[in-house]
DNA sequence: GATGAATGAGGTTTCATTCAT
DNA sequence: GATGAATGAAACCTCATTCAT
C-alpha cells in the first residue's frame, strides 16, 4: 500500500489533478485493479466500468480522474513498471562488474515477473500497440527511456574500463539485451509466450529450473558481451 | 498471385471446406485484404464486413469460407508465415556453418520484414493473445513449432560438429535466439518496437544502415555460441 | 398503471437491480410493451430494440435493466401471470364449496382471458419452448408452481371433506383440470387455438355463447369430480 | 419406409409438384429429417439448409419441392399426423361402447406418444404459431378437421344411443376431450409440459405408471361423460 | 467532490431464398 | 432435373463516455 509512494508524477501526466489529490490507498486501489482488469483481459476488452465498480468508485468519479480509458491504462502501466524500474536501477549504479550485474539483472527479472505477473502482462499488452506516431512515441518514451538509459550507461562504462568487446555498439547492444531480458519476462507470465517456451523446451517455465534458466541466459549474454578471437 | 501456391492445407484447418474450393486468386485476395486489415487494426478492431466487402465478397459467402472471426484471422497469419518459414527452412537445411547460416538467416529476416511488414504485425498481434490454454496451445503449435524445430535441429548438428560452445542447452539458445530474431522483425515493422528502437539508437530502423545492424546482430550471436574461455 | 404494485419481486429474479429502483411508471411500460411484442411476434421474431424505442429507452438502458432478450421475456410473463394468480388464489382460498368455487374458476380465466389476451399469448408461447432441463425447470418453477398447489391444495381439502370421488389421484386430477382450464385460455387468445374451437364449434369463440361453454365445461369437471357409480 | 404410402395428397398441397414425382423413399428421408430437426429446434431456429443436406439433397432441389420452409414444415407435420390419425380412426369406428373406445384412445395416445414423439413435438410447435387467419385456418383445417369429426360423430352416436349425458354439447365435450388428451400427448413428449407434469405429480412422466395415469384420466372423462344426479 | 443513469453506434453472425450453370 | 455458391438484411448485445443532480 504505500507503494503508491515511489509512484513518480511524470512530465507528461496521463491522469487528471483530481487523481493527484486524492490519498495513496485509493489511488492504489484504483491502480491494482485496474491492472488486474487489464492483465487479464487486454486493453480492448477490458471494461473501465467494471474497473470503476471494483475500486468502489462511481463511473463518474473515474472519469474525473482518467480523461479516457487509455489514460487509465498507461497509468496503470506507469505504477506497474516503477518497482521494477527501481530495482533494475539499483543494479546498474553498483560498482559491479558487468556479468555480476548482469547475473543479477536476471535474477531481479525472474523474480520480479513471478511477483508481478500482472505488471508484465500489461506491459506485454502494448508491445502490439497500434496508433498513431504521437501516442505511440509517447508511450515508449515514458516506458522504455529510464530502461534504456540504464543499460546503455551500463555498457558504456564497461566499454570503457575494457570489460566488454571494443567493436560492440552500446546502443544496439543494449536494444539485443532488453529483448533478450524482455521475452524471457514475457514467458515468465504471458500467455503466448509461454506456450513458446513450452514447445522449445518441452517444459512449463513455471515448473522449469529457474537456476539453469539463469544459467544459459547469463552464458549467452556474458559471450555475447565478452568475446574475443 | 501465384504465391497461394505455396500455402500449404495443413492438419488443423482454420477454414471451411468452401474456401478450399475457390482459386487461387480469390483466395489471396481475402487473405491479403484480411492481413491488411488485422495488422493495422489489431485483431479486435478489424471489421469483417469490411474485409469482405474490399475483397469483393459478400458477408455471408465470408462466413461459408470461415467459421469465425478468429478463424479468419488464423488462416491470414498462417499464409504469411509460410513465405517466411520456406526461406528459414531452405537456409537451415543447407551445408553452411553455423555462423554462414546465422548470416543468412538475420539477412532473410530483415528483407523479408520490409517486403512483408504486415504479416509481422499480425504476427505481433497474437503475442500479446489472451485465451484458454487449449486456443494458445493451438496457436503456438501451428505457428512456432516448424520454427523451433528448424533452429533446434541446426543448432543441435552444430553441437555434434563442435561449431558452438559444447555446455549450451539447444534448446534455451534455440529460444533465446529465436527471440532476438523476432524482436528485429518487430523493429522493422511494428510501432512499438521501431519507437523502442529508436529510443535506444536514436535512429528509426527504416533509415538505418542495415548493415550495420546485422553485422551487430551477427557479433552479439557469435560470440553467444561460440564463446571460449 | 398501479398495477405495478401487485408484482412481486420473487426470489429467481430475471431482471437486473437497476430495474428495480426505477419508478413503476417505466416498469409497467416497459413490460407491457414488451408482452405487446413479444404476444405478436413470438419470442425469436420480437425485437428488443423495437421494444426499447417503444418503451422510450435506449436499447443500452433496456441491457442495463434485463441481462438478456430471455429475461425480459420471463419478467413480462412473470408480471402477466401475477394478476390472474391473485384472482385464481382469493377463490381458491374462500370456504365455498368445490363447485363453487369452480364455476368461479372458469368465469374468471374466461374475463381474464378477455381482459389480458397478451399475457395469455405469451404463456402460450413457452408452451411449446425448447431448451436444456434447466432452463425449462426453472421458467416451469416460476410460472406454475402456485399455480399447481392451489389445485392440489383445494382438491386435498375437497377430498377431506368428501365433496370429490374418493378413488381419484388429485396430483394428477389437479393437472388434468389445470389442462381443461388452459387450453380454454388459449381458445380465448391464441390463433391456433381459437381456429381449433372453431373447427369443433363451427363458431368463433369470441361471438359465442359465454354462459354455454362455461356451463358445458362446468358440467364436465363436475362430474369427472363427483361421479358415484 | 412404406408409410409414405398413406401419405395423402391432400387439396390444399404444401408441395410442389416435383415432390410427387420423386420415390417414397427419398419422400420419407426429406421428411423424417425435417421433422427431426423441427422438432428439436423449433420453426424458428431449424436449419432448412442443415435439413437438406441431412437428407442428401442440395438446397436447390429442396426449394423445387417446397416453396418455403414454411412449406416444408407443414407437409412434416401432415406427415407425421397420418399415422395417429389412423390408428384413432380405426378406434372410433368400432361397434365398442364410448367408454371402450375411450380407453383404447388413451391408450393408443400414449403408446403413439412415446413412439412418435418428434411428431407430436411438432405439432405443439403450431400450437403456438402466430400469423394471418387464412395461414392459421388452413393448417387447421389440415391438421384438426378429420379428427374433429371422429370425435365429434362418436360423442353424438353415444348420445343418439343414451350413453351419455343427455345435457352435454357434443361439439363442447369433443373439444374438451381433445383437450385432455392432446395435453397428455405434450406431457409426454415436450419439454415444457413434462416438466409442468412433474411440478404437478411430483414425478418424471417417463418414469412413472403408465396405468395409472391411463385409468385415472379414464375416471375423468368417464364421469364426465355419463354423470346422472 | 461524487454519482450512476443514460446513450447509441457499431460489429459479429445467421439463414431463407435465388439463380446461373 | 440438380447443384450449391452467393446474397444481405437483420438482430443481439457491448461499453466508452456524458451530464444532470
């Protein structure tokens, strides 16, 4: 519950003042169920009135909190993403070496997607995100650049100090990275994907060997980053 | 016009036996309209009365050919998949090393994203799919497993050859693989990922020099493979 | 227009609660409206949307009220039987005797039946509904339960008392009579059952005779009550 | 299969002239899957299409024997009314005294019942039917006229020979007779007035003592048909 | 601030019937 | 005689959003 604390009132806000004012339980309540709704049913059959009644607020009152069913939804992604955003964050400013912080990248990842599955589910849900250029662009920026920043910082200072391949490209590096660490979360908790890891590994990820998971995706990253001839 | 000839009437049939009658040039041009429509609309909001009535069709002579919405749209991703999988598959088959064919592979998915941009996005679409396990389960079947197993038995020969590093697991590198190989499809063709490009590169993919990202993509994959301490 | 009042809000409700707190005014008009359409057309060709106009709602408004075209069908049956129960009950409850109250019995189905065409026309239409056993138990359970042990009932006590054939089953005399009783409704409503008096009578029972048939079936159930060889 | 034989051509056909021209075995094959799939579904929701190609034959040909389903449904149901109506017929015209005759009709109703139900499903399908006096008047006549008048001369013989009640109006009691005993004939075979039997008799008719049903229904008409003060 | 009744456009799906071959 | 592809109107139901109170 007081979550709601970390939650960071961002630049371009996708609520209204009303949302502002109000304590931290409700606008967590609002939130959780919200991204309850929209976890489970995708952003177009999810149901904001539904969303409404479950929070114990009227329809009306959403409305003066939310100016659209999108705006709810980005926030609900928005609240989602700042624990993990956090966590990874923490990683990354650490004087570790790059795979230390990379084994722990995806210890934090593993965890943090069996605890908040709904969160990625969400998150997943916008990756198939149709629309115009301005919202689209929007909401990566919201989403993604904190993340991005972190990873490209990180292999840049590796770069530096001599811990990574000299011929890599940072940025593009770190784009292969986020996917890598990306659909392992998906698997992790969405659907489709984790029927693909299924008919790869023959295994359910949900009863696999997270340990050896770990292992493999730290053995493709950690080459990947370090080779040498 | 002619490329319906390679679609192949596999087991599970997502189309009713009328649609099996009508020529090829019929054919085509419902699932053509019907691509074009479910990747710029999603799913949900693609409108079957209009996929008809652009393909020249009425609305019922739709529904002898497919069951259902979803039906249709099965059908749709699965022509798509198929230009692609006979390339993956003509590639994989061959002589090549590893890492020719890891070349070859990265190179047939960046042409055929910009020739095909709106098979990828339907594509897209269903991995963010909600729905019982059993509908998933079919899904994945029908498009992933030709995929995986193409990239699990080559990978496997190489293991055998002493190509790649001797303590991976096929399986997981085949899925880690394979999940950087979509994700590049979903750069090139879906907004999302080419915004989420952008923001790690500062470029959109569709002015980047493409060589540039397959030469990287092809390091990042090497050394995976390859790597010795 | 009061009669609104006399409808009971029963525990197998077939409405949704917001048709509950809405005035009687609407809620007699709705459900007439709707026994008007659905007695003319039938359930399956009657139009909800028809109805909602009529009523002066948006058809949005009528789903908000009824979950389905079925439980607005039910409710407006419900609410058509409730009047002639009332009826049926205060005679079947007073101490006169069985004949009397019989001859009380058919002379007030026979101004019911006058009064209330429409809600005879659409019993007579879940007479020939078909469905699962549920479905069927339940509108059944709804609709002739009281009905049924009022029968019984004063047959039982009629029994008791000596005033019937002691050697008769009243379950299931309670049923034929029950029957002999409908089927004169329907004569009184129904095309098909009217045409069919015709054909027997060679007149049209709405230009017959009242005083006749109600003594000629009088006569009928007297004796098949009280026969003594 | 040779019952099509009896099948009468009737003046007022329902069919087209190709009908008669065809074999009786594809006659009796059109027939018995259209009373089949009427009966379990309905006028309204039965599949004319589905009837057809049940039956072997292409939609096209169907509309060269019957004009409309309509058409169809009607000759089904002349079709199956035949074989009750001889076997009543052949009771009636026997030298037996009423009550003789009506307890073989009983009897015959039943036994008919629970070998034909499909047919008398159907006919309580026009029980409900809505439309124009002359439609209704010609299924009618069609389907109640020759059994009227059994009914109908019978009572009248019995009255002619004293067996009766001297004060009943043949045309009345008939009508009140057939009443009775089509009722059961439904609470046989339909779903909604077996159930209405069970709330009655707290028992599933197809389950319970055929006998007595029979002998307490034959007290009922017994009495009411001969009662003397 | 808070409510929730009200709106109504819009989309999927069905099926009787026609008609060219 | 026989086929069956083709039609398209029509109906149920959903839900984001508004606004009077």
């Amino acid at each position: 519950m007081q979550h709601y604390k970390n939650f960071k009132m961002i630049e371009k806000k996708h609520y209204k003042e009303a949302f502002e004012r109000i304590d931290d339980e409700r606008k967590n309540k609002i939130l959780e169920i919200g991204i309850e709704e929209f976890s489970s049913n995708g952003f177009e059959k999810a149901n904001i009135n539904i969303i409404a009644k479950k929070a114990g607020i009227s329809i009306g009152l959403m409305y003066k909190y939310f100016a659209t069913k999108e705006d709810l939804f980005i926030t609900c992604l928005r609240y989602g993403m700042d624990i993990l955003e956090e966590a990874l964050n923490s990683i990354l400013v650490s004087d570790d070496k790059l795979l230390v912080k990379a084994e722990k990248l995806i210890r934090t990842i593993c965890s943090h997607s069996k605890k908040h599955t709904n969160y990625i589910k969400m998150y997943n849900e916008i990756c198939a995100e149709k629309g115009s250029y301005d919202r689209i662009h929007i909401i990566v920026e919201e989403i993604e650049s904190k993340r991005s920043s972190i990873y490209i910082t990180a292999l840049g200072q590796a770069l530096a100090k001599g811990d990574v391949r000299e011929d890599m490209d940072t940025r593009l590096f770190a784009f292969f990275l986020d996917n890598l660490l990306t659909d392992l979360q998906f698997a992790y908790t969405c659907d489709y994907y984790r029927e693909k890891f299924r008919n790869y590994t023959g295994i359910d990820i949900n009863e696999a060997d997270d340990e050896k998971i770990i292992s493999q995706l730290l053995k493709f990253i950690e080459s990947a980053f370090t080779f040498s001839k």
